[in-house]
C-alpha cells in the first residue's frame, strides 16, 4: 500500500469514469470496489460523488449486511451471493474485511482460524481475477479512527496481493474527494487493458494422467426382488426420520447425482424424494449455464443453491460439468478446466465446514447396458423423450468421457467429500446402495 495524491481535473475525471463503466460492459468486464475503513459520514459523502459518476443502470450498492449469520455458515458464502454479472459495478459499502475485522474483535480468533479465512478470501479473490472480476480495494484512514487501527494494519497487510492489493487514502486530505475518483478512474482503466479475449481449446490427457479405477468395478451385482422390496422399504422410513432430525443438529445435505447417460440417476432421485417431507428438500436439475450464468464466476450458481439448515438439495448433475463436459466439448480452456478441480475441492470444503455433508455418487454401467436402456427408450412412447440426439453424440466419446471421469474421481474425491461409485447395471441394486449410502451418512452427523 501507499499513499497517493492525484493531481486530475475533477471534471474530466467524472466523465472518465463514466466512459470506463461503459468500456467495461463492452468488454464484459465485472468491477467489485470494497470501502473500508473510516465509518463515520465522510465514507457516506464520497460513496455519493462516486455514484453520481455512474450511470445507476450498471451499478449496485451492497450495504452491510444487518442479519447476523450462523457461524457454520460459509465464511464468504453472502457476498457469493451479491457478485456482479459481467459488465456490471458492485459496490460494498463495508466488506469480507469488516466481517473478518469483526470475528477478531468479538471471538478472538486462534491463529488456526485467522489464517484460514485469510487463505479463503486469498482463492476467492484470485478466482474473481481469473473469473474476469476486478476487485478494487480502498480504505480510508482518518485521524479520529474509532477502529482498531492496529488490528486493521495487520489485516490490510495480511490481504494486501499480487492480484489485488490496497489502496490507502487520508481522509483528511484536502483533495480526498479528487484523490479518491482519480484512483476508481486508474483502476478502471487497468481494468479495461487487462481485458483479454477467451481463448478455447480442448484439454489432452495422456495415460499417465489418470488410474482407471471404473475399470474394476464389478457390474454383475444384483438383488433379489424380495430383497429389494423390504430392503426399500426400510431404509425410506428411516430417511423420512433422519430428515426431520437434520434441522435439530444445523445440519444440511447435499446429494450429488453423476454417471453415463441412462444410467438411472432420474431413477435413484425419486427414490429418494418419495420419503421426504417436501417442505425441506428440493432438486437442482443442472444443464449448461444460461446467458445470465455465463455472466457470472462458474461456481456463482451453486453457491445460490446453498442448502438451509434442515435441508437436502438433491443436485440431478452438478458443478461438476466444468471438469467433465465442458473440457471435452471445448467450452472451457485447458487453464479454466485446472483451476476447476481446485475451485470445486474448496467450495466443497467450505460447504462441508458449514455442516453441510456433501455425498456424491457416480452411477457406473457399461457401454452394453447403455445401449441396451437407450433401444428401450428409443421403442417406448412414455420414454421417447427422454432420448436425444446428443445422448447418441455422447455415447461415440465413451472412451474420452471415461478418461474425464477417471481424473475428476481422482483429484476431487477428498476426505470431506468423497465420491461413492455405483453399480447400476442393475437398477434395483443401485437404489438400494444409494439409499443405503445416505442413511449410514446421515446416522453419524
């Protein structure tokens, strides 16, 4: 950080500003500018003059959040909520800084906790800068401070990065309003040169890339009917109860659906909503992201869908397309596909410190089996619409899905969060493991 003094004239400045808020739209550009530091009136005055230099259709103010979160909640999981599509400016009067600044004050975090938060917002930040978001950082110093400078020092320095650092300004300063719109200005700017054009490619894997561990999962399991039916029947009434104790312990779930085509996640799914109280679950069908989602970092959508306490989300396909079928279809880069794995392991993570238990299942058959239900679909009238061309389309890149989904298993099926495969070859023999799965989970929250 350091002190700066902008010698600009204030009225070109303003219509600078007002052309780089339109240049970012052009550019598709996101802009986060966070105001910390002095709470007093004088923020509130300059926050004015910077919003009369906008045009009030492409920017937001997020005012500081007046509910108190739960502390298992996800440390940055509201401002996941309020970032800006592309094109667009957000302004937090008061940010993850102040909340952070908070949580020392008032509990006085062990140095175990304060550096996980600052690792947090660390990724958070780098993501948004890699995710084509600008976060611009500006805290006022004054000399009637009624904050605890000392602590606010170690923090600003603490979050001071390559990609994104501070800028301090005096509030006393007598040119404080010029010095302030000149900086939004220079950052805008920077922000607008640094834009580059997508590229797109297709990822490569070699052999050594990936153990495939689908190779050994035996297909030929099976149940009896009998079985199946008392089994079923069983493990739905106790579901239907573990539900109703999830609330009791601020707890949450998160169940999440992949496997081949056909390979009978729909199936699974109302299995298992067939017990539930509907009050208290719901399902997230995920297809590829719409224009609005596009406008926004990948994993924005998810974070939306964050369960409630007491909650089962039920996601039919998931945040997992970034890694699997965006990367074979060419719509992710290679670098983007990367830096998902690491994106998917910490949102999961920080899920998971919100008690909320994530089980993902991998619905496993052959390529016979596929055929097989796709035949079945393609000569029954009630299915027809279940299958389309693309399904087809898919089922020529077996081989390189298979691949995919040998890496994602491997690099994202972690402690917290491990994948489960099933076998589902054999319809009846899958639920049941699946439902089985859920109820030893939710038996040990």
């Amino acid at each position: 950080m350091e002190k700066v003094n902008w010698k600009m004239n204030k009225e070109s400045v303003i219509l600078e500003i007002g052309h780089l808020q339109r240049m970012c739209k052009e550019k598709d550009r996101a802009v986060i500018i966070l105001l910390e530091g002095q709470e007093e009136k004088e923020k509130g005055h300059l926050l004015k003059i910077l919003l009369e230099c906008l045009d009030p259709r492409g920017c937001n103010v997020v005012p500081p959040s007046d509910k108190k979160q739960s502390k298992e909640k996800p440390f940055l999981l509201e401002y996941w909520r309020n970032l800006p599509e592309k094109g667009k400016i957000h302004i937090f009067d008061r940010s993850w800084y102040k909340k952070w600044y908070d949580m020392e004050k008032g509990q006085r975090l062990k140095n175990r906790k304060r550096q996980e938060i600052r690792r947090e917002i660390r990724e958070f930040e780098r993501m948004l800068s890699q995710e084509s978001v600008e976060v611009i950082k500006v805290f006022f110093q004054g000399r009637k401070q009624k904050m605890d400078m000392k602590l606010w020092n170690y923090i600003l320095q603490s979050s001071s990065f390559s990609f994104c650092s501070w800028q301090l300004l005096e509030m006393e300063h007598e040119a404080i309003e010029d010095n302030f719109l000149a900086y939004i200005s220079y950052s805008l700017k920077r922000t607008i040169e640094s834009a580059k054009p997508e590229e797109s490619s297709r990822v490569q894997r070699t052999q050594a890339d990936y153990h495939n561990m689908l190779a050994n999962v035996n297909l030929s399991k099976d149940v009896k009917k009998k079985e199946y039916k008392k089994r079923i029947g069983y493990l739905q009434k106790r579901l239907s109860v573990l539900q109703r104790k999830l609330e009791k312990k601020g707890a949450a779930v998160a169940l999440v659906f992949e496997g081949w085509d056909a390979a009978g996640k729909g199936g699974a799914i109302k299995r298992i909503t067939r017990c539930l109280d509907p009050r208290d679950y719901q399902v997230i069908p995920t297809s590829a992201p719409n224009v609005v989602e596009k406008s926004y970092p990948y994993l924005w959508r998810f974070w939306r869908n964050y369960p409630k306490e007491g909650e089962i989300v039920i996601f039919d396909r998931s945040w997992y397309g970034r890694v699997l079928v965006e990367p074979i279809e060419g719509f992710c880069t290679d670098t983007e596909c990367e830096r998902g794995y690491k994106e998917i392991n910490q949102m999961e993570n920080q899920w998971r410190q919100g008690k909320v238990y994530i089980i993902k299942f991998w619905l496993q058959i052959d390529k016979e089996e596929q055929e097989r239900r796709f035949l079945a679909r393609q000569n029954d009238p009630n299915k027809q619409w279940k299958l389309t061309q693309e399904d087809w389309r898919n089922r020529e890149k077996w081989e390189e899905y298979e691949k995919m989904v040998n890496l994602m298993i491997s690099k994202t099926s972690t402690l917290y969060a491990p994948w489960v495969i099933v076998e589902a070859n054999q319809k009846k023999y899958a639920r049941l493991k699946i439902l089985e799965t859920i109820v030893e989970k939710l038996e040990n929250v």
